[in-house]
C-alpha cells in the first residue's frame, strides 16, 4: 500500500512539474517570447556595445559630411543609446523608401531620419516617441516685398506665382489652401526653384521647413530670405512629428529608448541638440500632450 501511495505521489509530481514546463513552453512561444526576445535583443546590443542604425541622407535630420554622419537625429539616437551603455553606432545611409524595408529585413536595429509618424507606417514599425516637429517653410525674394506669410497670402493674389519641386507634396498642399494651378510653377529639385524666384520668374517657393531652409544656407544667395513667423497651414500631415523606429518585435527596446529619451527631454538635452542643429527650440520642440499612439491614431 505504502508502495502504491508513493508511486501515486511520484505521479502527480511529475504531472506537476510538467504541467509548469508547459506553461513556460507556451509564455516562450506567445507573450513570453515577445518580452524575453525583446530583453534579449537590448542585452545583446548592451553586451556588443553598438548598435546599427539607418539614416537617410536629408541634412539637417541626418547626413554625411566629410565621411562623417551628422544631423539632429543623428545627434539624439547617440545621446539616448549612450545612456542605454551602448556606445557605438554602426551608422548606415539608405535610401528613405529603404529604411522601414530594411529594418524589417533585421538590416537595422533602429531607424532615424526625422521620419515623420503617421497612420499607415505605424502599421509596418514600432515608433519612438516624438523627438522633433517640424512643418512647412516659405523663401521669397529679400525683404519679401509682398508680404507672404502664408499659403493663404499666395492664394488671395492671383498675381503671386509659386515654384515647387515636381512631385512634392507641397503641390496640393497649396491647392489644399486655395492657391490656383496657374500661380504653381514646376521645378524639377530645390536649386531650380530658387532660380526661380531669384530672377524673378516666381514670387516664392516652399517646401518642407528645414530642407529649404539648410538648402538656402548652403546656397548662399543674398537675393532670397526664409519667412520667419511662417503661418502653418491647416492641412492633414502638418505639422509632422519625428522618430525612430523600431521592429515592431522588439518593443521592449523601443521603450527602453523611449524611457531614456523623457530623461532627455527633461534636462534639456534634446533641445540643445535640436538647436545645435539649426532647429528651434520655439518652433521644432514636440508638445508634451503629443505622444505617437495620438499622432499613430490620427489625432495629430
């Protein structure tokens, strides 16, 4: 009887223990899995030191000068990966389309470019919160001799033409705003459509704030100014609010950055780094009521 009474005990034991396997089994095969794939990939980066990141080519956000990768999300990714005790960044540039492929493709561990969060990519990546906004910008002839300030200023003179690059999407932005076809002139890149205006062929030209602006710079033409104090027109995607991505497997990485990235923002940090980069403080800081699920789901 004895006999039987611990074989039977020896039995439910056993059923136990497997009982607690298979639940392991199953965390590590549903949501388990996800979070221990995700502390994995940060303790991995942690141990290796460095991390691999794409950018796209688009000064001020990210570029290369003199085999240097420098911009301002350039600057913010290395600030929070230092703080996360990841050191090095194996930094490669890409085409834009290619980034949001490639970090599927596990060819990136992060992507950052100033990429603006909207609905449809928040479907293929695991966003960041929002580091920088940003939204259009507006370059006339010096001293800006009609006044623009506006889309809307361009769309109550029917006299005033517009040069914009061909295929932009400040092409129906404009149209969004009032301004009639005649007054939109095409360009085929940013050089032709200060040429424009420079001669006088056109009155103004647009494009997205910090692209036209760093271009003007580069450009060096005392014959055109930036319209400080330009009014943002109140069109969907204006303004935009920028991030890095992540595989969406690997959330836990994101949040670690995200955690890291608050501390950043708190002390200052990513203003000075935004301001360093020609950015403003006034006018490309990110509201705080502003997160990614609102801007993921339409709200802003």
């Amino acid at each position: 009887m004895k006999k039987i009474l611990l074989t039977s005990i020896l039995l439910l034991s056993l059923i136990a223990l497997a009982a607690c396997g298979s639940d392991s089994s199953e965390d590590a095969s549903g949501e388990g899995n996800s979070s221990d794939g995700e502390s994995g990939k940060l303790a991995e980066l942690q141990d290796a030191g460095k991390v691999t990141i794409g950018f796209a080519n688009e000064k001020p956000y990210a570029y290369e000068e003199d085999g240097e990768l420098k911009g301002a999300a350039v600057d913010i990714a290395a600030a929070v990966f230092k703080e996360l005790g990841i050191e090095e960044m194996d930094s490669q540039l890409a085409d834009f389309g290619q980034l949001i492929p490639g970090l599927k493709a596990g060819k990136f561990d992060v992507i950052t470019a100033g990429m603006a969060i909207n609905p449809d990519r928040c479907k293929n990546v695991a966003f960041g919160e929002p580091e920088m906004k940003y939204g259009e910008g507006l370059i006339v002839q010096k001293g800006n001799p009609l006044g623009l300030k506006s889309y809307k200023d361009i769309a109550d003179n029917p006299d005033v033409t517009v040069s914009v690059m061909a295929g932009a999407t400040e092409n129906e932005f404009l149209k969004s705003e009032g301004v009639g076809e005649k007054q939109i002139q095409s360009a085929p890149d940013i050089p032709a459509t200060f040429s424009a205006v420079e001669s006088g062929r056109a009155d103004a030209t647009t494009g997205t704030e910090m692209t036209i602006k760093m271009a003007l710079e580069s450009a060096g033409s005392d014959k055109l100014e930036f319209v400080e104090g330009f009014e943002q027109p109140d069109i969907d995607g204006v303004p935009s609010y920028g991030a890095a991505a992540f595989h969406k497997d690997n959330t836990e990485l994101r949040d670690a950055y995200n955690e890291k990235l608050a501390e950043l923002k708190e002390d200052g940090t990513v203003a000075e780094l935004l301001e360093k980069n020609s950015f403003s403080e006034e006018n490309n800081m990110v509201e705080a009521e502003v997160t990614t699920e609102k801007v993921c789901n339409g709200e802003y």
